[in-house]
C-alpha cells in the first residue's frame, strides 16, 4: 500500500528541520514516494535533502509560494499514477505516525479528502497564536456558511487526497500564498467528500513561520477575497487524468 502512497513535502528555508522531517516520514511510511518540493530556498535545504536517499528533490527556479509548490508536488505524484497523496509540511510541525489515522477515511472509501485538525478530540498539542486562531476561527464560519459543513482546522497543511481529489487539485490547486482555506471551499462547491482527524500538532524546533505579525491583517484580507471569488466560480470539470 505504501508504494500507491506519494508525500509531498513543500519547503522554503527548512534547513533546521527537513532532514529530521523526512526521518520520521520514512520511519513510519518506508517505501512511500516522498518528493520535497523545494521553492528556491536560500539556505542549505536543497543541499540537505539532494544528499539524502529518503526522498526526490524538485527544485522550483524562482520562488512561487505554497500554492505553486504543493501544485507542482500534486502534479508529480498525479503524473507518476500514485493512488494517494499526503501533503506533509517540511517545517516539523506534523507527526508522520499520525498518517494512517489521517488517511483512514481516504481508504476507507468514506472521504476524498481528509484533513488534519489540531482543534478537534483532545486539542493536545501546539495550538498556534491567538491571532491565528482568530484567523482560523473567521475561516471557520465564512467556509462553512460558503460550503454547508464544518471544517475546524481550514488552514492545516496535513491533508490526505484519493486519486479524484489528486488529479483534480493537479489542475486547479490555488495559486495564492495561502491557500488551504481557498482549496476547502473549492473541493466543498465541486462536490469532493471532506472530512477532518484529530491530528496534534508539534511547535517549531527551528527556523521561521512565513507569517509574521505584520502580514497576517494582508493574509486574512487576501484569502478571503480568494475564497469569495472561488465560491462564485461555476464547478468544474473533474478529470481523470493530467
């Protein structure tokens, strides 16, 4: 089952974390595909993992963001016929020996897409800032009026996709910096199962968040023009392939 399963790692500037990121992801997932896709880090990460045998390393030639990262990985593992992606953040903050419970409704048939909440069972576990979680809390409401379900943890980047989801998001993965809050609304509108797992999440052991006191008002403001934007969009087309 592990070689149906493809991890896409986004990273930019992980130097302090990746190698220990991809250590616990072979540990507990060994004979999965990993692939790091790195976007034009400025420090020693793609040095890092081009000498490590735990996973493939895509390089991006100039920097794009997330979205343009995690699409690139959602189109390797879609073009490579993986039955299974895992988006796993390169910054340490996930648990790899949380992925099966993850991954369980994807397999299960019950789900297209599962994400990772740190906000739901026992809420043990890093919890964010507070004006994150105000953020997430406005996401919360706004999605769930926009879609008609309830997703907690909109901006988690520990998601699990099935081969529709995959293939979907391969085409029409948002391209914005952040864009898990857009990529609920637009999997909900287009009739994708969705559904969420306790999944702690860890603190950092190094480096820095991309977002910083000073872009969070420009993140909210930004996403939710996104997400607005997306949920006047009509459906679209689901494809077999990319």
């Amino acid at each position: 089952m592990n070689k149906d399963i493809c991890v896409i790692v986004p990273c930019f500037n992980e130097e302090d974390n990746i190698l220990n990121v991809l250590d616990d992801l072979s540990f507990h997932l060994p004979g999965c595909c990993i692939v790091v896709i790195n976007d034009a880090s400025t420090d020693a990460s793609a040095k890092k993992v081009s000498q490590s045998p735990l996973a493939e390393l895509i390089s991006l030639p100039c920097n794009l963001g997330i979205g343009g990262t995690v699409q690139t990985g959602l189109k390797y593992a879609a073009r490579h016929g993986f039955k299974y992606a895992v988006k796993f953040d390169g910054d340490g903050q996930h648990k790899a020996s949380e992925i099966a419970p993850l991954m369980k409704p994807v397999l299960d048939g019950t789900a297209d897409v599962s994400i990772g909440s740190r906000f739901i069972g026992t809420g043990e576990g890093f919890q964010s800032t507070l004006p994150r979680r105000i953020g997430i809390g406005i996401f919360r409401i706004l999605n769930s009026l926009l879609i008609g379900q309830t997703v907690t943890d909109n901006t988690s980047g520990f998601r699990a996709y099935n081969e529709h989801a995959l293939n979907f998001l391969a085409r029409h993965y948002p391209s914005f910096d952040y864009p898990e809050p857009e990529e609920v609304v637009l999997l909900g509108r287009n009739g994708f199962r969705i559904t969420e797992v306790s999944t702690p999440m860890e603190a950092r052991n190094g480096g820095v968040s991309s977002i910083n006191a000073m872009k969070s008002v420009y993140y909210m403001i930004k996403v939710i023009l996104a997400i607005l934007m997306v949920s006047i969009r009509p459906k679209l087309r689901r494809h077999k392939h990319v």
